[in-house]
C-alpha cells in the first residue's frame, strides 16, 4: 500500500503542475529530431512550458554558394538541401531556371520528371510514416518502410546512379532516358506497393494505440495551417485542399488524373497528427496512379531541351514552384544578366513547419512533442539549407 | 483577379505608395513604400475579393549600386487563387523596416531569417534574434560585400586543395612503408644465419595418373 501511495504521489508530481521548472535540451543529438535540431524544451516534470526549436546546425550557406556557381553548376548542390527527396529539389531549380530563360522541356523529359519525382514522394513518405511508427514506440513498421524504400532507391540508382542526390535532373530537361526494361520493373513494384498499402494499414495505419496516440495530438487549426504558412502534407492534414500539382500546375502533371487527399478528422479533430499521417499514407497510393500513368501516356522524342553551355538569362526574376513531399519549395532568382545568379532564395515546407511548433508546444506532454516533430516530417538539413 | 486588377485596387487605395506593376521579363512585381507595407499588406488580407491570406515567402535581394535592400513578399490568396509579388526598398546603411507579423504568422521566422543573413531590422518583431548562424557571428552573409571573417572560434572557413593534401599523406605513407620493409630486411639479414641453398626438389608424380 505504502509503495502505491508512493507512486501515486510520484505520478502526481510528474503531471500536475508543481513549481519545478527545468530546461532541458532537446537534441541537437537525439534519434527524435530528425537531424540536427535543438529544442530548448522549458518543463514541468512532463508538462512543456514551451519549446522553442534552435536550429541552424546544418546551415551550409547554399543560398549564397547559389551566387557563386554558374547555374548548371549549382543543379548538384540542389541535392544537398533535400536529401530525402532531392528529385523535388532538383526539379524545383530547373523549373526556376527554365522560366527565367523561357525554356520549356520536352514532354517526354516532364513526364520522366513526374515519374521520378513521384517514386520519390513514395519513397520520402516511406521513411517519413516509418521513422513517425519508430518515434511514436512502434519499431517494426520502419523495418518495413525500409525494405519498401531500398526498393524504390535500387530503381532510382538504375535510373540515374545514385541513391540519394541524383543530380538527375538537368535545365530544360533530364540526364538519362530510362534504362531498357525499366518501366516493368516499375510497374512490377507498384502492384506490389498497392498491395502492400493494405498491409502497411492493418500493421500500423488503425493499430488502436498508435491511433490512441496521434489522434487529438498537436491540432492544427485550417486558419492556423494558412497562417502560419505551412505547405504540403501539414496543410493538407489540415483540410485545405492545396496542391501546387493541381493548383499552380508544373510539368506533365496537368496531364495526370489523380485525388489530393485531404485532412478529415476521422479519429480525432481535423489537423491533428493522425491526419497530417494518414494523408502521407494516401499520397503514396496516388503517387503509384501518377507514375502509372505518366508510365502508360510516356511520349516518345528528345528528354533534353536546346539550351546554351553558357547560361545568361536576361535580367529579370522568377519562381519555381514544386510540391515536394515536403510541400511547396520555392526558388526565387534573381538574374543580372550574368552567368550567375544575383540571388538565389529556396523556401522549404520545414522551415516553415519548424515555425509552428513553439506555438504548439504550450501545455502538451513531452510525448506529444515527439509525436508532433514526427507529424510534421521536418527534415535539418531542408530547414537549414 | 488578375495581377493588373489587384494592382489597380492597390493604386485607387494608396495612390503613389504604390508602383505601376513592372515591365520585367519573369514575374513581374508591385514595388511599395517602405514605411506603408503593413497598411498594404493587411489591405491585401482584409479586403473581401483580395483575400491574400497566405504569405508563401519573404525574403530579400542586396542592391548595393543602387544603395537599397530590397524585401520581396510572395503573398497568395488560397480563396481566391491569385497571387502577387510585392517590393519594399530600404535604406542599405541603416535597413529598418515594419514587421508584418500581425498580418501573417509566417512573417515571424522568414523576417528573422533576413534579420539574420541581411542584417534587416524588422521594426515591432517579437522574437528578433539570429536563426541561423550562432548570436555571436560577424556580418550578414548574404549582403554582397560581406567579408568571410577567416573562422569561427578557431574553426577556419579555408581548407587546401584536398588532393594536394593527399598526395602528400599518399607520399608520406609510401615512404613510411619502403623505411619499414628496408628496415625489416636488415634486421632479418642480421638475426637469421644464412639459408642453405635450395634443396632440389623431386619431380612431382600424381599417383593416380596412369602412365
């Protein structure tokens, strides 16, 4: 009996409010950030006060190595700010440098864009809902999601020679054509993805605690989402029905039938992590459609653009934009006329998700911090660049 | 809305605070006074059929020939779906500008981060402070006359040619090894009597072949 009272007292302490007040460094080394990032986390036993994210551990200045390399050159450091999906890194720049030129690539280079690009979607998602399983306290789903994602990188390395920065992607156009046989082992993959997506569902998706855990965790309001600017999946989670895809259209993607999905509350409140969650699990299954028709329409002719060795736009400014799996990347150049940019500006979807989360943290349990970081897939080196 | 009527609005509503939009190639832009940004800005917001509720970027652009910083805001409106680019110039020698802030959240960590690279200082911010780089650093990168400080702490920013330095951890180590072998053969020479010469050797047969 004494041992309980002793308890009790001991869980009472841990969650009601006491005047014990501690700081304690969340990172920059912990497995539960995602990279380099430091939470400077103010609790009362496991109550946060608040939690203030401390980043810049990862900033390798590329926005100013952007003015100092000629623009074909800078393509492979492109690769560096997202090394989770850097297809959508290098797709966002050429996009921005073919609008300052007034290129277009050809169709066939868009389509093999958007089915590189959505394979890497597949695959970001992958390790995103995976190492979200693992953080939450579930460590076999990211066993899977590995697996499910060597596969995807042995394509991509086939595709292009690498696994992680593929430097693949090329102004007014793509390095390679696709390889001879490759669309079957593509398409072989996806049909087992499509089945594997059930079987991803009835492992983790409803497993009732890690539903427990997410659902009503770190809600996001629709107005908040907007406010705040996030972009991607943590808007979408939010049930706006946003999608750079579909909404400011790029690439073959107009071309493409394919759903956005969208947050719904189904557990819990709209824009909480479940949803933020499922709506990744949902992109995967209409990535797997994109590709399949991207595969099935693919046009035949050149993958490469006429485009000068020495590259001097006119002076003037553009954006490109892409949905990355990390939502909307922006590049914004500046050209003076010169064979360099003037200025190079990349907006990432996690420096803007990492703005959210000192508004979040206020009164939440440490725990949910976690689940929270891991809802919104922040990834250190796209927030610091 | 077309870009030219949300730039005909912004001209019925703040006259000469507000430029023509450009004529460049590439996306064209709305360049406005500094000191009227946040009226634009929350005008932009508030107005029903403008509605530019969501800031997708702030960022900035040094123009030391023409002695200005200028800020550029990509605002959309998710409503509506239009979106606009809006300029503010300030001073380079003491750049100072409203924050928008009370607009947009997401004004907070994109103006800290030109506060941060451009040394822009964002009047009214709540939390203005370095993002990126440590409390302690020197300068703004990404101004243009920016001069690298040659290290941080005792952490140099300037590094040799790395194949200088391995050709010269490559000749190092060859020369180790050949020092190591010569002495080796010394030392074995001067331990070990001299062998007797070699023993002839028999004629290997194999048993099993039949001739």
């Amino acid at each position: 009996m004494a041992i309980d009272m002793q308890l009790d007292r001991h869980i009472l302490r841990r969650t009601e409010s006491s005047d014990e007040e501690i700081v304690v460094n969340f990172g920059p080394q912990h497995p539960s950030t995602h990279g380099v990032i430091n939470f400077v986390t103010q609790t009362n036993g496991e109550v946060i006060r608040r939690s203030v994210p401390d980043i810049g551990y990862l900033h390798r200045g590329l926005e100013k190595i952007g003015e100092q390399v000629p623009y074909p050159g800078y393509m492979p450091f492109t690769d560096r700010i997202d090394y989770l999906a850097a297809m959508f890194a290098n797709e966002g720049y050429a996009v921005a440098i073919e609008r300052l030129l007034g290129v277009e690539a050809p169709p066939r280079a868009k389509y093999i864009r958007a089915i590189a690009g959505e394979l890497c979607r597949i695959s970001n998602h992958f390790i995103s809902v995976g190492t979200m399983a693992q953080d939450i306290g579930a460590a076999t789903p990211l066993t899977h999601a590995l697996r499910e994602r060597e596969s995807i990188n042995d394509l991509l390395e086939e595709l292009c020679g690498a696994r992680l920065t593929f430097n693949y992607h090329r102004i007014g156009g793509v390095a390679f054509d696709l390889p001879e046989g490759w669309a079957v082992k593509v398409l072989r993959f996806l049909d087992h993805l499509d089945s594997y997506i059930q079987e991803w569902d009835r492992l983790i998706t409803f497993n009732k605690i890690f539903v427990k855990r997410l659902a009503n965790v770190g809600i996001i309001t629709r107005e908040k989402a907007i406010d705040y600017g996030l972009a991607g999946p943590n808007l979408r989670g939010s049930g706006v029905n946003w999608d750079i895809r579909r909404d400011m259209p790029y690439g073959a993607y107009p071309d493409f039938d394919f759903d956005i999905p969208v947050g719904t509350g189904r557990f819990g409140t709209v824009g909480d992590c479940w949803d933020r969650y499922f709506v990744r699990v949902r992109e995967m299954v209409e990535s797997s459609k994109i590709v399949r028709q991207a595969l099935a329409k693919l046009p035949e002719g050149d993958i490469q653009a006429k485009v000068a060795r020495k590259l001097k736009p006119d002076a003037g400014e553009a954006v490109g934009r892409v949905e990355s799996a990390r939502g909307e990347m922006l590049y914004y150049v500046v050209s003076d006329g010169s064979e360099k940019a003037y200025r190079l500006r990349v907006r990432t979807g996690s420096f803007m998700a990492m703005g959210i989360i000192e508004e979040l943290s206020h009164g939440i349990m440490v725990a949910d911090l976690i689940a929270i970081i891991a809802s919104l897939d922040v990834v250190a080196p796209e927030v610091d660049r | 809305m077309t870009q030219e009527e949300v730039c005909t609005q912004l001209k019925t509503q703040f006259g000469d605070a507000a430029s023509a939009l450009s004529e460049t190639k590439g996306d064209r832009f709305v360049v406005v006074k500094d000191e009227k940004i946040v009226d634009v800005c929350r005008f932009l917001k508030t107005t029903t059929g403008l509605e530019f509720d969501y800031c997708q970027d702030i960022t900035a652009v040094d123009w030391p020939a023409r002695k200005v910083i200028e800020v550029v805001y990509h605002v959309y409106s998710l409503v509506h779906r239009h979106g606009l680019v809006l300029k503010a110039e300030t001073d380079r020698e003491k750049p100072s500008i409203a924050t928008v802030e009370s607009v947009w959240k997401a004004a907070t960590w994109l103006e800290r981060e030109i506060y941060d690279l451009f040394g822009v200082n964002f009047e009214g911010h709540s939390d203005l402070r370095r993002i990126l780089l440590p409390d302690d650093w020197v300068g703004h990168p990404l101004r243009k006359d920016y001069q690298e400080a040659g290290g941080y702490h005792g952490i140099g920013n300037e590094r040799q040619d790395p194949l200088v330095q391995l050709s010269k951890v490559t000749d190092e180590r060859r020369k180790a090894v050949a020092a190591a072998v010569a002495a080796a053969a010394v030392a074995a020479a001067a331990a070990a009597p001299p062998e007797p010469a070699t023993v002839p050797v028999a004629p290997a047969t194999d048993p099993e072949r039949k001739s």
